[in-house]
C-alpha cells in the first residue's frame, strides 16, 4: 500500500494531484502548524501579464492549518473570482466550469481549510482522481513531527511506502523510514506542456489553468507514477 500526503493548498498545482493520482490513499495533513513560507493560502494563474499571485488574507497565521480562518471582511472572493473571471473568459472551457467554481467562491465559509478541501475535490473529480482522502485531524492518536509524523500515519494505516514530495528531502530520514519497514519513493513529476492563453508557457501554474484550457482532456496531461514494476 502506498501513501502520500500533502498540507491543503490553495487551488494546487499539477504536481499535487499528481502525487494523489499516484498513491493508495491520500492524506491532508491539516494539524500540522500554518507555515508562514507554505502555500496553503495562495497560488498563481496565468493572465495576459504573466503569472499572477492569488493570495487569501488570514487573521491569524500561527495556528494549525484546520484553524486558520480566513479574512473575508476584505471580501477577497470577489477579487479573486473577478481575476479568475478575467484571466479565463477566453479560454475554451471556461463555460464548462465556471459555474461549480463560481459557487466555491461566492460562499468561501470561513475556514481556509475547508475552503480548500472543497476546491481540491472538485478539481480531483475533473482529473477522474479516484485516490481516496483522507485528513489527519480526523485520524486519532497520531502524533510526531515532519518525518516521524508521516511514518507514524504510515504504520496507522499499513503502508509499506510512502511516495514523498522532493521538497521533502531536507527533513525526511531514510534510515528512520527503514527501521521502520517502510519504503520511502520521491516523486518524479515532469510538468506537461499544455495550451495555453497569453503568450509562451508558463509552468507550476494553479492546476484550474489546465482545466480551464483543456478540460475533458485535461487528465491525459496527469499520467499515474508507477511505483512498483
């Protein structure tokens, strides 16, 4: 069995639904302590300028992710509907989705979280993700930092591997993981070049500037790592 996991990002990259589209279950690790430095709060698109930043204002940031709550006073779901609107209108599948997006951001509730769950399933469901979810404030009784918490969720659920970010180099141990018995893979993710609206291709993008581009076929873009031989 193999297991991934990643924080609750805000409208992901490819490689985020790479790595769910590549495991046996996927899980949000949304009890792990807001990082300044993470992405949990924004993300680009692409408009005719270039790359655009989408950030979500917060009212407080040092708190677990699951309680992180959004700054909506500053009713920055409208801006960044109005920027999604802006930077799409044109592309060919625009009509196809904006609806379902378009109730995300005109009810966002109040956790940043939750918002983001709710934006990740919808988006997995467009990529025909079948990986199931889960999220580890919802799993008892796990606990540990970084490298030891992942192993720990790993041995919960009777993983054998653990497919892990690169980013994640720097902190995971892998003798820790062989103790362990566990097997630990990196991801290797190469970004497609897909068409795309405003000039030359642009890559590491919001995972919607696909869909919004390619649509139905935006999955061929999204091939399953193969772990095992």
């Amino acid at each position: 069995m193999i297991i991934s996991g990643h924080q609750p990002n805000y409208l992901p990259w490819l490689g985020y639904f790479h790595k769910m589209k590549s495991c046996d279950l996927f899980v949000i690790l949304d009890d792990v302590v807001h990082s300044r430095r993470a992405i949990t709060s924004r993300n680009k698109i692409k408009g005719p300028e270039g790359a655009r930043l989408l950030s979500v204002p917060m009212t407080r940031k040092d708190v677990t992710i699951k309680d992180v709550v959004m700054f909506n006073e500053s009713r920055w779901y409208k801006k960044h509907w109005g920027s999604l609107q802006g930077c799409y209108t044109r592309a060919t599948y625009w009509k196809d989705y904006r609806d379902c997006f378009y109730h995300m951001y005109n009810a966002p509730g109040e956790k940043l979280a939750d918002f983001n769950l709710r934006l990740i399933e919808l988006i997995r469901e467009i990529f025909d993700i079948k990986t199931p979810v889960v999220r580890s404030s919802e799993t008892p009784g796990i606990t540990g930092k970084k490298g030891t918490k992942i192993i720990n969720i790993c041995k919960y659920f009777g993983a054998d591997t653990y497919l892990s970010g690169n980013g994640a180099r720097v902190y995971n141990d892998a003798s820790e993981f062989a103790r362990n018995n566990l097997r630990l893979v990196y991801q290797d993710f190469e970004h497609p070049v897909y068409p795309q609206l405003w000039g030359s291709f642009v890559p590491n993008l919001s995972a919607v500037d696909l869909i919004f581009n390619c649509g139905p076929e935006s999955k061929i873009y999204l091939p399953k790592q193969v772990v095992y031989e």
